[in-house]
C-alpha cells in the first residue's frame, strides 16, 4: 500500500476544513489514518502534516487530550483579545520575575483545575 505523503495528506485536511465551513474543529486520529493511507501515525509523520497545514493552509493543527486533533484557521486568531503580563499581573508578580523570585508553585495551582470544585447543582 503507497502511503500518502504529509502535504497530500494536509491537503485533504484542508479541505475537509474548508467544506465544514469552520473556523476551528475537531478530528480524530483515524480520520488522519485514512487521510494519509497508514495503520500508524508517527509523531514525524503528525508534524510534517501540521507544518504543511500551517505553511500553505494557514491552519494550526494540535493533539488534544482526547487523543484525537484540534484545528483552527490561523486567520481566526487576528481579531483575537492581546493578553500581556502589564495588564495580567500585579506589580509585585512583576518584580518577582524580573528578581528571579517568581512563585511558580502558586502560578501552578492557579493554573490547574481543582478537582473536587464541581457543580454539584444536578445531583
């Protein structure tokens, strides 16, 4: 069986993208199988694909949690909101950094979601 290589495969990507008429979607690893003609998709294989999908579709392609694959137009990204530290972080969060004293301890438990704060409204 001829594998397809990672452009043809972005390709076909592309177009599945352009047809759905979204901006951002979801596809799953076998979908990616079957586009590519292959039983297994190497983490080189996957990047080349996501370097073609950025390189000529402007489309960004990234692994979710899932185990299957996000897509979004690039372009979908321009009118989103800035973030900066200015306007995000206290005074005393920036000195920290620029001392070098930054608690990333605490920026992580920010950061994660606790696992016991549910809605526990349904039950």
């Amino acid at each position: 069986m001829a594998l397809r290589k990672p452009y043809n495969t972005a390709v076909i990507i592309a177009l599945l993208m352009k047809r759905s008429g979204q901006t951002r979607a979801r596809i799953s690893a076998k979908t990616i199988k079957l586009a590519a003609k292959r039983t297994n998709l190497r983490t080189a294989f996957i990047k080349a694909v996501s370097d073609a999908l950025s390189g000529y579709f402007d489309i960004t392609l990234v692994e979710i949690n899932n185990g299957g694959f996000g897509l979004i137009k690039s372009s979908a990204l321009e009118g989103a909101k800035s973030i900066t530290m200015k306007s995000l972080f206290t005074p005393d969060e920036k000195n920290k950094l620029r001392k070098m004293e930054f608690d990333f301890d605490a920026a992580e438990e920010e950061i994660m979601p606790d696992p016991f704060d549910f809605d526990d409204s349904e039950f």
